[in-house]
C-alpha cells in the first residue's frame, strides 16, 4: 500500500492522542482503530498493527507507573504469565469462534463499568479490603481478561481496572498502572501470534508508536499527578463511547 508523508504524520499525531487517552484510563483503540481502517488496513490488519502501536504506549505508561511505586511486578509475578498464555490462546482461537454474543455483552459490561465508576463514592486513590486474595486470583483475572482481549479486545483496560479496585481493594491510580502492565502483557501475547502471521503494517505501526511513546509517558503522568479526580471521569467516557461504538457503529 502506498504510504504518503501526511499520512503517516497525521496517524503519528493519532499515537499520540491515542497513547495519552490509554495511559490514563484505557481505550486508546477507540481512536487509532478507526484511524487504521481510514488509512486502508484490512480489519485484522488494523487490529495487528494497532496491537504494535499500543504496546509501545502502554509500556511507556506501564514503565512510568511503575518507576513512581504504583506497581509491584513481584506481586505480578505469576499474573503476567497467566495473562499472556490468555491472549494468545485468545488469539488462537479467534478465528474459529463466533464473537456475535460478545459483540452483544461487552457494550452491556462497559455501560456497567461507566456507572459504577460515575456513581460509586468509594472510588478513591486509598486502598480499600480486598475482597479476593491478590496473588492467588489476579493470574486468573488476567488469564480471563487476556483471553477477551486476545478474542475481541474493546474495554480491556476499563475491565482490568474494575477487578483492581472492586475485587483487590486498590486505589484508582494503583489500579491503573497495575492495568497497564497486564495490558502491556494481554498485548505481546495476542501479538505472538500476529506478528508471524503478516498481519502487521510496520511502517505504519512504527510511526504511531513514536506518538505513543509520547503519548504514554504524558498520560501516565496525568494520571499520576491528578490520580482518580481524572481516571474516574475518562473511564466513564471512554467506556460508554467504546459501549455505543460497539452497539451502533459495527
């Protein structure tokens, strides 16, 4: 496919915009999918190729909550694994499975994560009782998740920052880095099997990265320094906006 300069510049600005939205409450696929399919991609292309530009970002965001002690990788230790081994498996199998009834339901679970994370008055940056053990169901959380994301994909973050803080009692800024290196792993397991396949557009995957790199950092900083007073709201948003996607924009 021919790739002319405004082209990759303007999907470059799109990493960017993408990366700082993901870094800080997830969804970053809701701008740079459509952005991708714009461009000319074939759908499992775009969604390849938009697995790479994402894992940039996301690494960017996972590496800058975890360089201000918002994630403890031992505590993540057997999480990761489990969330790879999901995706991939998810990933695997995508193509022999019919994904119509989770078309259906994932608009419902995202319309519920909005409303709880718009109405709960809990939902601090204090952590709360966990009401499951950390280390035992976390891996089984993000085998689960992982494999959605390695299935379908839309809203893995808003589900993995809804586990962390309704099921393990994190604080929301807590919650959201400890999403990003889950989703940072759902994202390398889904593209263990992409990248072999051919389904990746490098030079386009390359230029939306660089955005994202910025983007991620800028974002995780937000998140950071503002912590749930901004993650809530744009989980909010970003979570009814991938909901009516899904619903009315197929």
């Amino acid at each position: 496919m021919h790739l002319d300069l405004l082209t990759l510049l303007a999907l470059g600005l799109v990493g960017l915009v993408a990366g700082f939205v993901d870094a800080v409450a997830g969804g970053g696929g809701l701008i740079a999918v459509p952005a991708l399919l714009s461009a000319g991609l074939p759908p499992v292309t775009a969604f390849g190729t938009n697995k790479v530009q994402s894992m940039i970002g996301t690494g960017m965001a996972a590496w800058t909550y975890w360089r201000k002690g918002f994630v403890s990788l031992k505590a993540l230790v057997y999480a990761i694994p489990a969330t790879f081994i999901g995706a991939f498996l998810g990933a695997l199998v995508v193509k022999s499975v019919d994904t119509t009834l989770l078309g259906y339901l994932v608009p419902v679970l995202l319309i519920c994560v909005a409303t709880y994370f718009a109405f709960s008055p809990k939902l601090t940056d204090a952590d709360r009782h966990a009401r499951l053990g950390f280390a035992l169901y976390v891996p089984v959380m993000g085998f689960a998740i992982g494999f959605y994301d390695g299935i379908l994909g839309p809203g893995t973050g808003s589900f993995l920052t809804l586990g962390f803080v309704t099921l393990f009692g994190l604080g929301v800024t807590r919650a959201a880095g400890n999403t990003k290196i889950l989703n940072l792993t759902s994202n390398l397991g889904a593209l263990a099997l992409f990248i072999p396949t051919g389904n990746v557009i490098w030079p386009l995957a390359a230029t939306m990265a660089v955005g994202q790199l910025v983007g991620g950092y800028l974002g995780a900083l937000t998140g950071i320094r503002f912590g749930a007073r901004i993650i809530k709201p744009m989980v909010v948003v970003i979570s009814m906006a991938l909901a009516l996607k899904l619903l009315f924009f197929r």
